[in-house]
C-alpha cells in the first residue's frame, strides 16, 4: 500500500458493499441454514441434553474442516449465553425448557459481539485512523486497499468500523498478507478474520497467520483458495 494520493473520497468506511453486511455472522448464517435444512431438527433440551451432545449434532453438521471454527464459537460460554437468552425469551421463542433456533443464533451473535470488544481492547482490532497512522498511509490509500480486497474491516461491537492489527505487526510480512486477502476475494470481513485467526486442519492444527510464520505460503493460499470457494 503506497501513500499515493488517489481519487477517492477520504473516509475509514469500507465502500464495498459486502462490508456492509457484517451484521450478520457467516457462521451463525451457516448455522441457520443447517437448522433449517435438517429433517430431523437438532436438540436443544437443556434438561435432557447435555451441551456435548449437542456440540456433537452441530459438528456432524458442518464440513470437517469448518469445525475448528464452530468450536471457536461455542467455546466463548454458549451455556452461559443460551440459559440466559431463555430466562429472558417470551411468546413464540419460550418452549418449556428448549432453546429454540433463534435463541440459539441470538446467543452467537451475542459472542461475537462481545468477542468484538476483547478484540478491539487487546489492540487486535484497530480503528481507521490508529491503523492509518501505524502503516503511515493516507486515508486515499486505505480506501483503495480496501477496493482492492488487499485489506478488509469488520464492523465492531457498536457498529463502527475497525481493521485487524496483524497488518501492521511487523512480525509479519504485509504484502503476502494481502495476497492472502485478495483470495479470499467478496467474502465478509468477519469471515475473513475467522480464516486468519482459527485453526484448521489443513494446517495442522494452526491458523493461517500462525502457519505463515512457519513459511507455509502455498498451504494457507491453498485454504485460502478453497474457503473462497465454499
């Protein structure tokens, strides 16, 4: 990314539209549509079921390599956010004891959100402007990168628009970065950020930005290319 003035408009907010629909999550999007698509339904009895073997419904759901992602999720305290999400529920969505469909997704979008702040507090999300001044770049040049796919921003957990910090961590080489986002070409930011950021089999075990610090380029362009084709 260069410092080249361009003909944009000076402005933080991803002018793509695919960044403005990171209201919803992709893998409670996913999820949903799961639910929906199963002839059997899934079992959310809290009485009855244990969260395992519910965790166990939902993984036989998903591609073996988008597990590691789901439990990502369900990790950040789904039985806190599910039991709360039902004492609160009324009318169509309180079933004497189940946590419906969309409890269920309201308790994910619930975690991100909150998983959104820890971010931005620890610095691993940063808005526009501490961005920009890291990569000593112009507002011009952000918006292009932007345009581009080489760079991508999530909405944050009061709506605002912020972008992940590895891009200007030194520790890591910005431009191979940036390839790996042009792959990952229209998907949503957050759906980027999980590729970056969650491990997956394909690696070994390790996320793609870990599997780059090992020089692993070609496998990480390679789920990069096949998470963009999902």
């Amino acid at each position: 990314m260069s410092n080249t003035h361009r003909n944009h408009s000076t402005t933080d907010q991803p002018t793509c539209e695919a960044e403005d629909a990171e209201s919803a999550s992709p893998l409670a999007e996913q999820l949903a549509a799961t639910l929906t698509a199963s002839a059997t339904g899934l079992r959310f009895n809290i009485a009855q079921d244990t969260f395992q073997e519910a965790y166990a419904s939902l993984l036989d759901a998903v591609p073996r390599d988008d597990r590691p992602a789901l439990l990502a999720q369900m990790r950040r305290d789904l039985d806190i956010v599910a039991e709360r999400e039902l004492s609160l529920a009324s009318g169509s969505d309180t079933q004497a004891g189940h946590v419906s469909t969309r409890q269920f997704m309201r308790g994910l979008e619930e975690q991100e959100r909150q998983q959104r702040e820890k971010d931005v507090a620890s610095h691993s999300l940063l808005s526009g402007p501490e961005l920009r001044a890291r990569l000593a770049v112009t507002p011009q040049a952000l918006s292009a990168a932007l345009k581009a796919r080489r760079l991508f921003a999530l909405r944050g957990a009061s709506g605002e628009y912020v972008y992940p910090a590895f891009f200007a961590d030194p520790r890591h080489d910005r431009h191979t970065l940036e390839k790996v986002s042009k792959i990952l070409g229209d998907l949503p930011g957050a759906a980027k950020w999980d590729f970056f950021t969650v491990p997956r089999l394909s690696l070994g075990g390790k996320s793609p930005l870990q599997a780059l610090a090992k020089g692993k380029l070609d496998a990480v362009m390679a789920a990069a290319r096949a998470c963009a084709d999902e």
